[in-house]
C-alpha cells in the first residue's frame, strides 16, 4: 500500500513537471512572438511605386534596410515617387485617386520658380525687410520693376540674370546696363550680387539647407534639417567685378563637378562648418538661428498658398527642397533659390553618411519607416 502512494505521488510530480516546462515554452514563444511583431513595425514590407528602375543609391540601401519593395501595382504601394520633379505636378492629379503617399506637394513649382518666389514675398513683405531675405532683386516681365532697375543700375555692382532652372544652371553675370537690357528677355529676374559673403580658404560658400514639406490631416507642416551641406566656388575669389566672365570665381559649382580635395581642407556639412566656425571665434548658433527665421518667413509667405493647392487631397503628400543661402560675416544669410529636386546623389563618403541620414529622417517623419536614432528635421 506504501509502495502504491510513493509511486502515485511521483507520478503526479511529474505530471506536474511537466505542465510548468510547457507552460514555460509557451511563454517564451510568446515573447518570442512580440518580437516579431516589433520588428515588422519597423520593418513592415511596404511598397513603392516607381516608373524608373534607378532610385538612387542611398534610396536603394535605406528602402532594403527597411524592406520597401518596389510594386508595378499603384493600388497596392505605400509610397508613390514621382518619375522626374521637373514636371511632377502633371503626375499629381492621377496619382491622388489612389490615396497613396505623394512623394511630392502640389504647389512646387511655386517655391521653385525664381520669380514667383521673389513675387511672393515681395507681395508678404515691405521692400527693408525683403532685402533681408533675398539679395536685392527686380523681376524682368514687371515694367515698374525694370524701370526701378534702370534708375538703381550701378557700373560698380555686379548683377546675375535668372532663369527657371536649377542647379546653378541658366546664369548670366554682367556689369554693362546694355548689356543687360539685350539679354534680359531670355531671363526672369535680376539680381544684385553680393560681394561681401563668407570666405572660407579664400573660397565663397553656399549652404544647401534641407527644408521638408508634409501635408496631412488638411494641415501643412515644415521642417529643416540640422545639418547640411557646405558648397565652394571652384576658384579661389577675387572681388574684381571684371572677371565676372569667369563664373568659377564667384558661383559655387555643382556637387559634380567641384574638385572633392577642397573637402579635405574646408568643412563638407554644417556640423563640420559648426567646428570650423567655433574655432574661428564665429557664433554658429547665431547663423543657423538666421537661416531658421529665414525659413520661416518663407512659410509665413507660402503657407495659404500652398495649403490651398493640397486641400484637396486625401492623401499625405511630402517634399524636400533644397535651399541655397550664401551668409555674410555678420552672418546675416540670403536665400538665393530654391531647388525642387535637390541632388541627393553622394560624392563622398561623409556626403554619402549626410544624405542617407536626412533621406532616412524623412521616411521616419512620414512614418513609412521607425527609425532608432534622433530625428535631426525641426519644426518651423
């Protein structure tokens, strides 16, 4: 009878046993289970559409870190690209029906446009505080603005001609009045150039400024990166308005064409100029203080517009923009243009690590990805 407890009482400890050990796998699958399902918040297969096969190498790597995949299927993607920014908006009336996520906001021609642009905020702003935003200009098709230009001309100052077209494409620099006068037709807006900008290794400087649009939710929001890019001139300066035929001296060069060993010696990204500055007894903070305020008068100026152009649309729609800023050494800075598709294609190793991560920052800011680290876009 003795024997019979003893083994009936091992039997239920071992039935017993094993219960927990189940119970205990069933826990850890569980787990296991969540991580999963974590792990496909960040990395949750979606789809983007794409009528070219190059995305761009930084697209390319950042969409296979995250597992976005391109689909030929527009009623299947979570993200629509457009195939060129050059003619975006013809795409955009199409494109809405799906209600898919627009890489691009309907209006960008608006900001693009040199003389638009300048239109814009000489209707927001009084004549002080325009010269504060942009260099002084003169749009070529406004007759009051032409025979203002003709009474101010000045021998002694130089002026760039402007067309439609970016990338520091479709200039024109002269100092002659008649000159001028016969090649104005082919132009859309005059500008006083300003000689007195930031040298850095007796090389101008220019700051590409990344400024992200969103709109969802029937609201816009704005948002520029804390870092960005440093551009040279190809020469070193000279301030003798005579050689303005040679635009080397005084227009910064296309990422592509600059010599990349001027990186070796001056900054390549605002964090890199931040340090150069700071070590040069310049206040940083300061300077990127004007460009945020720069910035926001340009919303101010742009906001109803915009908003009007996308309030239709029942979709997230989202742009970069490239802006272009030349500053002083009072560090007062001037928007020269705005670039609708900015070149985000890498030259170097650091130019490569900076445009991933505001790439990377814009997809997080959209919520088409999660990523792991800070944000660097702030709020305008």
């Amino acid at each position: 009878m003795k024997l019979f407890i003893i083994i009936l009482i091992f039997i239920i400890l071992i039935i017993i046993f094993y219960i927990i050990i189940n119970n205990n796998k069933t826990i850890n699958n569980n787990n296991i289970n969540n991580i999963n399902i974590n792990n496909n918040t960040t990395n949750n297969n979606n789809k983007y559409y794409y009528r070219n096969n190059n995305i761009g190498i930084i697209n390319k790597e950042l969409f296979n870190n995250y597992n976005i995949y391109k689909t030929n299927d527009l009623e299947k993607c979570d993200l629509y690209i457009p195939k060129t920014y050059t003619h975006c908006i013809k795409e955009y009336d199409n494109i809405c029906k799906y209600n898919c996520p627009i890489y691009m906001i309907n209006g960008c021609d608006f900001l693009a446009s040199k003389n638009i642009l300048y239109t814009v905020l000489k209707y927001k702003y009084n004549n002080n505080k325009l010269k504060k935003i942009v260099p002084e200009t003169w749009i070529i098709d406004d007759i009051n603005d032409m025979k203002l230009f003709k009474k101010e001309f000045k021998k002694e100052n130089l002026y760039i001609l402007k067309k439609n077209i970016q990338q520091k494409q479709g200039l024109y620099l002269s100092n002659n009045l008649n000159d001028i006068i016969k090649k104005q037709y082919n132009y859309k807006i005059i500008q006083k150039y300003i000689n007195n900008t930031f040298l850095i290794n007796n090389r101008k400087i220019t700051l590409r400024i990344y400024l992200l649009i969103i709109y969802k939710n029937n609201k816009l929001y704005y948002y520029i990166h804390k870092n960005g890019k440093c551009l040279y001139t190809t020469k070193d300066y000279k301030s003798d308005i005579n050689n303005y035929n040679d635009y080397k001296l005084f227009i910064t060069s296309d990422p592509t064409t600059l010599n990349k060993n001027i990186y070796n010696i001056n900054p390549i990204t605002l964090f890199d100029l931040k340090n150069y500055l700071e070590n040069n007894n310049y206040d940083y903070d300061l300077l990127y203080k004007n460009i945020y305020n720069n910035c926001k008068l340009l919303k101010n100026a742009f906001n109803e517009i915009l908003f009007n152009k996308n309030k239709n649309s029942n979709t997230v729609c989202f742009q970069l923009f490239g802006l272009d800023y030349i500053f002083n050494n009072n560090l007062d800075v001037y928007l020269l243009e705005i670039n609708k598709g900015p070149n985000m294609s890498p030259t170097l190793k650091k130019d490569y690590e900076l445009k991933y991560n505001v790439l990377e920052d814009i997809f997080d800011k959209v919520k088409l990805i999660k990523k792991q680290k800070n944000n660097l876009f702030i709020s305008i």
